[in-house]
C-alpha cells in the first residue's frame, strides 16, 4: 500500500485565472488528480499538468452531477493511491464551499489536508464594478446570506435583513427574487434601498443590472440568466459603476503610451 497522499482544497475564486493567487496557482501546479466544480473556469484547468487525472464534481444549483458523498469518496480513494489530490473550488472555499463536510470526511479517513482561500464572488463583484461591501458612514457590515438550504426552507431572520446599513449579499438565490423582497420590505427595509444583480462576477462576460428593492423580483424575472448570479441589496450597492471593461482598456493605452514616452525622454 503506498502512504496516503495529501488533500489541498483550494479557493480557485468566481472568475478567470487572475483571481488565482500564488498559493493557489502553486497546488494547482503540483497536481496528480484535479477534483473541480462546474464554476472553474477553463483557463484555470490549464494550468494544472496535461498528465493530471481531472474529474469535474460540478454542482449547479439543484442539479448535482455528482453527489457529495461521491465527491468525498472520490477525494479520499484518489488520496489513498498516494496522490496529491487538488480539491478545486469555486470561489472561497468558506464561503457556501461545503468545505468543513470535505474536511470533517478526510479527518475520519486519516487523510491530510491544507486549505487556501479563494476571492469570493462578492469580492470579484465589488472590484469588477467598483462599489464596497461597506463603507463609512453608510455600510458598517457586509452580510453573506444564501436562499438556498439543505432542507429547501429558506430563513430570513437575520437581524443584518432589517439594519439599513448591512450590505446583504445572496447567493445562489436568484429563484428567491420575489420572497427575499417581501421578506426585506416587511422587515422595515426602504423600497428604494438599492440593488444590483450580477452575473458572471470576475469574467469578461460579467453582466450588471442595477435597481431598488421595490423592484428587485421584476428585476431578476427580466432576466435570463447562464451564468451564476449575486444580489446585493443595500446603501453600498449604489456606487455600482458600469463602464469598466472601457475604463481598463483606456488604462492599457494610457500605460503604454506612458511608457514609450518615457523611454523616448530617460532612453532604455
Ligand atoms: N464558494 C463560492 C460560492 C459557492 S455557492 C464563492 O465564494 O464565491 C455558488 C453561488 O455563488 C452561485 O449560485 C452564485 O450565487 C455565486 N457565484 C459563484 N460564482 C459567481 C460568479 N462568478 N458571479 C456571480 N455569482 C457567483
């Protein structure tokens, strides 16, 4: 029997390669068996080595490609053959990852594991459209809620759910549109508290829909969406910008034009 292999679960963040960070990129690198969810991009597959086994456990929503169980039987057999198992996750592996059940299951197999964070969906959204989560005077907390439980039952009773100064971010709750704004509006929240539903927070494809409270549900149903979708609901939310994607390319131009100036004045 070869020794047990070593289990890394490791954040891969909500969007392209850039939200990697080095440790990430690193286990990634050092991959013999990629375990990965369905939100990981392609260009982070890459980066793992052509001769690594890679085995997608994605989960979206209601539909389970492979079921958790699977997922951790799969993780601790691959372990056991000696492996360094990478267990990709979308995201922040804390945050609505199921993390602590994967752990929890190679504790009882006397498996090793490490974790490394990932940049949550949130995170990617607030820089990609350049709002904060909080801000002084305005947003004193940010709050991660989900409209999505085991049980199906979804409980609002948060006291961050009537504060007007928590920013309350949903995910996996897009289908929840129209109880969540009831259950806010009933809770004392203002119908012109702002809103913003992002899809895709963090890629190129990164769509943003901005409106109030009052109108949230009509909002989402609008929409159509293919890609995994946030609603952040507050005081926050209205700094929300639009044009990013115009602003970075006129950064690049700008920086290169900098540069060959500077090279025309101070040579190379
Ligand atoms: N661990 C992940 C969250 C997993 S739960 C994280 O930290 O981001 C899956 C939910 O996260 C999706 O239903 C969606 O609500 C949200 N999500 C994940 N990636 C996203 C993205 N790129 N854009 C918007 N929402 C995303």
């Amino acid at each position: 029997m070869p020794p047990n292999g070593f289990v890394s679960l490791v954040g891969a963040g909500p969007g392209d390669a850039d939200h990697l960070t080095l440790g990430a990129l690193k286990a990634l690198q050092l991959a013999q068996a990629l375990l990965y969810d369905a939100l990981v991009s392609e260009d982070i597959l890459a980066l793992a080595p052509q001769k690594c086994v890679k085995i997608c456990v994605g989960k979206r929503g209601d539909r389970l490609s492979v079921s958790q169980d699977k997922t951790n039987e799969l993780m601790v057999r691959l372990a056991k053959k000696g492996l360094h198992v990478v267990r990709l996750k979308g995201g922040d592996p804390s945050v609505f990852g199921r993390v602590e059940e994967e752990r929890q299951y190679l504790d009882t197999h006397d498996i090793g594991h490490k974790t490394l964070p990932g940049v949550t969906a949130a995170s990617a959204a607030a820089a990609q459209f350049s709002f904060p989560l909080t801000h002084r005077g305005e947003a004193r907390s940010v709050t991660f809620l989900t409209g999505r439980t085991k049980d199906g039952a979804i409980d609002l009773r948060d006291e961050s759910i009537s504060d007007p100064m928590a920013s309350l971010v949903f995910y996996m709750s897009s289908h929840n549109a129209t109880h969540i704004e009831a259950s806010l509006l009933r809770a004392g929240r203002s119908p012109q508290t702002p809103v913003v539903i992002i899809e895709n927070a963090g890629r190129h494809s990164a769509q943003l829909r901005t409106g109030h409270l009052c109108n949230l549900a009509w909002l989402v149903c609008d929409a159509s969406f293919d890609g995994p979708v946030l609603l952040g609901i507050g005081v926050a939310f209205a700094y929300a910008r639009k044009l990013i994607a115009e602003n970075l390319a006129c950064v690049e131009v700008e920086a290169k034009h900098n540069s060959e100036r500077l090279m025309a004045t101070f040579g190379n």
